[in-house]
C-alpha cells in the first residue's frame, strides 16, 4: 500500500477534535460514504438529496456491482484495492451486515492487450491467483473467440441496494442529517443554496452528484472534462440450475458497439444481470432514461449471445440505463473548485466500488491531512511510491 493511502486508511481509526459543519450534496454512494467517513470522525453532516434517500433512479441503485482487486493497465487504482476492501469491512462492521458475496471472475479475453499483463504484476503483488482456465471448463461461457480465459483471484460483488439501505438507517445513528427531495441550486462558499433560496450554512461543502454536477459546478465540469453517458443493463432469467456455482464473467468483445459485457450471477436474491461497456454517447443528464433505447438494449442482448453459452434459452426480465458520469481516462475527479467546495465525482463504473475508500480521503483532505494536489493526485489512480 502507498505511503498516502496509508495516511488516509489511518483515518478509520481515531476521531477528530476540531469537528467541522459539512454539506454533502447528492446521496448516492459516494455521498453516502462522504457522510459515514465524516461523521464517524466527529463532523455534523448534513445530506441534500433532489429525491427520495436512497434514490432509486441514482446510478448507483442496484442489485449487484462487481468488487475486483484486478484494475487492467489502471495499476493505481489496483494498488489502492486492499485499502477499498479493508474500507468496506470496516463499514460492514458498523452496519452490522456483511454485503460482500465472494464470487470468481472469470476474463474472456478475444484479442491480445497489455491487459493480461498488467494484472499479472498487479495480482501477484497483492499475493492473488491469476490462472489459465480451460474456456470448455465453464459451462456459462460462449468460448467461440476466446483465445484465453484468465481467473483472477479477489473478486465479488457488493450488494448494492442493501448497501444503500443500510447507510441510510446507519448515518442518523451517527449524527447526520438527511433531507430527501431537497433542491440545491448553487453550491457557492460558505454552503449550498436550495431553489427557494435559502442556505445551509457549511465550512464546507462537497458535491457529490454524479451528473448533478454537471448543472450545478458547470464551469469546474467543463474544466475537468466530465460528461453524462449511459451504461445499458439488463436482468434475465436464466435456464435453473446453470447458475448456482457459476463465475462472474467479463468478456470484451473487439468491434462490437457495446464493446462487451460483464455479467454477474444471480447471489443473495439478486438477478442474473449483464451489462455493456459502452459510454462513448454523451447524453442530456436531465433527458428521460426511460423507457430504455430499444437500439441499445438490443445490442446488448446480442452481445450476450456472444459471451453467453445458449442464450437462446435465457429470458429478459427487465432493462435499464444506468446515467454515468465519465471523466477522462475514466478516473475520479476530487477536486476543490471554490474555498471551501470540493467536486467529488465517480467515473464510469469506479464509482461503487472505490467510494469507501475515496470517501476516505476527502474527509482526509477536509481535516488537511493531505492537500488538494495530493487528494487529486491519489483519487486520479497516480499512487505515488511506498
């Protein structure tokens, strides 16, 4: 682990004595954590949500999201993965629910890429397995094209809506005030002002609404290069008795629109969903998502048809887009734009499962344990040296 996760990982441990009034705007997950990680050192938080908390409209309400040490050519981000993992434990310890499912993850890999080894150094740092299987050993995986299946060892996924209940009935035990269907209009310093004008005094405050952002930091979004795209899923049923011990899968797929998909495996109630990789459009973040684009969930279905043995036989329950907000590079974006106003933003699918950890290191840098260079540094997947 880096020298400057060490100094944020280290802030699980104590509380502060110089507590701070904190608005956190947007209760996704990474407000969420932003106001866990606060208020557990001593803060008074205060959530501003244009909805209901959790909202079930939010990127981040789900069923199930993939959990991996394995982060590609992203070797930052890898580094950082033991320190997200102790983060979620130790979140799970004060909610009293362990929302981890283990579950293997099995690569299908089409075309040679200096993905394979990338995650090769970075599992063998960890002390992870990264083995060869045979692609004929996995009875779910289309093998047409497959040229290797790699299995990389610590993955799982995080029980998404569970997680978000929980942090809501957690964070008013903790002091934290959650106000639902609360419209900001501006985040300027000394705290956000709502539609009808008043103000919610804060020392500081820290925007955390995914494409929110967009409307209510405008000049900071375009200076970061954000956008709103949307990421296409699906739920389907499956024929029984396939998926009871399958892995998760993620199969790129060279040419294709969607560029591939990931699937999870139905576990602890949830769905068996896939998902493309395709956020190439940039969307209107006010425009309707439903009901989904039938162009898009058909290329999706087809995708699955690739990367899924008889998926002539699986049935689609139910299709959504999910509105991302992309960065450039696909990296987080912590960023102080204003005294006392910092951008938190998530990129692509980073979001769910590194927000403990970046939450972390903004109630780091709101205590100045690090500096603002340092935070944007480190959450930009750039760890620097042990």
């Amino acid at each position: 682990m880096d020298s400057l996760t060490c100094r944020i990982a280290v802030l699980l441990q104590d509380r502060t004595d110089r507590p701070l009034r904190i608005a956190v705007v947007g209760a996704g997950i990474l407000g969420l954590t932003t106001a866990w990680a606060l208020a557990r050192r001593g803060h008074a938080v205060t959530v501003l949500e244009g909805g209901l908390i959790p909202n079930p409209g939010s990127s981040s309400a789900d069923e199930g999201r993939i959990i991996r040490h394995a982060y590609g050519t992203m070797e930052g981000y890898a580094a950082m993965m033991p320190a997200a993992f102790t983060a979620w434990r130790t979140l799970f310890a004060e909610t009293g629910e362990d929302r981890l499912v283990p579950a293997r993850a099995i690569y299908a890999l089409r075309e040679e890429t200096p993905w394979q080894g990338a995650v090769a150094r970075s599992q063998a740092r960890h002390g992870l397995p990264f083995t060869e299987v045979d692609p004929a050993s996995i009875p779910v995986l289309n093998p047409d094209g497959v040229i290797r299946a790699m299995e990389v060892g610590g993955s799982g996924m995080l029980l998404a809506a569970p997680i978000l209940m929980d942090l809501v009935r957690l964070l008013p035990r903790l002091g934290v005030e959650l106000r639902g269907h609360t419209h900001v209009a501006s985040c300027p310093e000394g705290g956000p002002v709502l539609a009808d004008g008043t103000r919610v005094a804060a020392d500081v405050t820290l925007v955390a609404a995914g494409a929110g952002v967009l409307r209510l930091l405008p000049d900071a979004a375009r200076r970061f290069g954000l956008r709103a795209s949307l990421q296409t899923v699906a739920y389907l049923e499956p024929p029984p008795g396939l998926w009871e011990e399958a892995p998760m899968l993620l199969c790129r797929l060279p040419g294709h629109a969607t560029g591939g998909v990931y699937v999870l495996p139905p576990r602890a109630g949830t769905r068996l969903k896939i998902g493309d990789y395709d956020t190439s459009i940039t969307v209107d973040p006010a425009a309707p998502r439903d009901p989904p684009r039938t162009g898009r969930v058909a290329a999706l279905m087809e995708a699955g048809a690739r990367a899924i043995a008889g998926f002539g036989a699986y049935r689609l329950i139910a299709a959504r887009h999910c509105l991302y907000t992309m960065a450039p590079e696909d990296r987080f974006v912590l960023r102080q734009v204003a005294p006392g106003v910092t951008l938190a933003s998530a990129c692509s699918g980073h979001g769910f499962k590194l927000a403990p950890l970046m939450a972390l290191g903004l109630a780091a840098a709101v205590e100045g344990h690090v500096t603002g260079e340092e935070l944007a540094f480190w959450a930009g997947g750039h760890a620097p040296s042990a």
